[in-house]
C-alpha cells in the first residue's frame, strides 16, 4: 500500500524551462545557443547539482570561456533563473489534497545549495514533511544511493512509496530500489490518474 509520495521538484512543482530562462534575456541567437550550452549543458552545472561547485564558482568557470558581453547573462541564469518562480500548474492542489488525505510528501531533487533560499518561494513547499537535495549529500538521481539514502533519512519503506519526477531516468533509478513511480509529463491531471491506478486515495479532475 502506498503511503507516501516523493516529488521531484524542477519540472515537477516548478517550471523549469531553459527556453524561457533564456527569453528573459532577450539575446541574439548566437549568443543564446552559446549560452545554453556553456550554462545549461555545462560540466558546472552537472557540479553544482552534486554540490562539488557552488554557484559563484560556477560563473566565475563559465565566464573565462564566454564573451565579456555575456557575462551578466551567466550570471542571471544560473544566479536567478528563479525570478519569478513558475508553479506547474494544479501540483499545489494535488499536493495539498494528498496531504489532507494523511499521506507522506517529500521532496528528492537534484539541485544546488541555493535550493534552500527559493524553495520557501515555492506554494506547495509549506506540504512537505521534509526533504533532500542532491548538492548537500554529493549524490545525483538516478544513483541509487540518493534513493536509499532518502528512504534512510526520511525512515519509509521502499514498497510503502511512489516516486514521481520528469526524467524517465530517474524512475527507472527509484525503481531499482523497489519505489514504483510515474514520469511527469506536464499534467497535474494524467499524475492524478498514475496515482489512482497506483492505489493512491486521490480524485479525479
């Protein structure tokens, strides 16, 4: 029986959209395909997500290989992509509900140390009853000890949880630890029927 349900969070509670990050800046094609991959696809950003490289260090590697004129640019998205923070639509509903339902909510991601200064921001934040991030325990999903060690630290049992997060990887990885789950396509609506047919006590809309 399902008992608690563990998020992802970019992709999953908040839009995270490269695309849109980079339509902020208003920058000329070139310079925007350089910057999604010297920023987005870079090695630092793998680093900051393991935590091995903090976000000032970050800009300062990316910086040395970039024109100068993009130098604020790097800075703004990997600094403050946040601003604003987008919400994926009907995820704070669904949240809230299965908390009102007396199920577990938890929060596994991948993300840098500057997780914990937006995730207050973020409206189903205030339903969960705890949560990990990558960048403080030098792991990354899909390696399954993140898994293990979320089960560990959050005291659940494996077949009591589901698992639910964009990446197909990354539940293919909770699932070689005996946590089912569901990949996130966008819609709060087709999570709602993955839960349902989980067993998960939720309603339809």
């Amino acid at each position: 029986m399902i008992r608690n349900l563990i998020f992802d969070m970019g992709g999953v509670l908040i839009r995270f959209d490269r695309e849109l990050f980079l339509d902020r800046l208003k920058l000329e094609k070139p310079d925007r395909q350089l910057l999604m991959n010297q920023v987005f696809l870079s090695l630092e950003w793998a680093r900051m997500d393991r935590g091995s490289m903090t976000e000032d260090q970050a800009v300062e590697s990316i910086c040395a290989r970039v024109p100068r004129h993009l130098h604020g640019a790097v800075e703004a998205l990997v600094k403050h992509w946040d601003e604003p923070l987008l919400p994926v639509e009907g995820m704070e509903e669904l949240i809230r509900e299965l908390k009102e339902s007396g199920y577990g909510i938890y929060l596994l991601s991948n993300a840098s140390f500057r997780q914990h200064e937006y995730w207050p921001r973020i409206g189903a934040s205030r339903y969960f009853d705890a949560t990990l991030i990558s960048a403080d325990e030098g792991l990354v999903k899909p390696q399954p000890e993140i898994y293990r060690l979320a089960l560990e630290r959050f005291g659940l049992r494996p077949e009591e949880c589901f698992f639910i997060d964009d990446l197909p990887a990354n539940v293919e990885g909770a699932s070689v630890c005996g946590i089912s789950g569901a990949v996130f396509h966008g819609s709060a609506a087709e999570l709602r029927r993955d839960l349902r047919a989980a067993g998960v006590r939720v309603s339809l809309i």
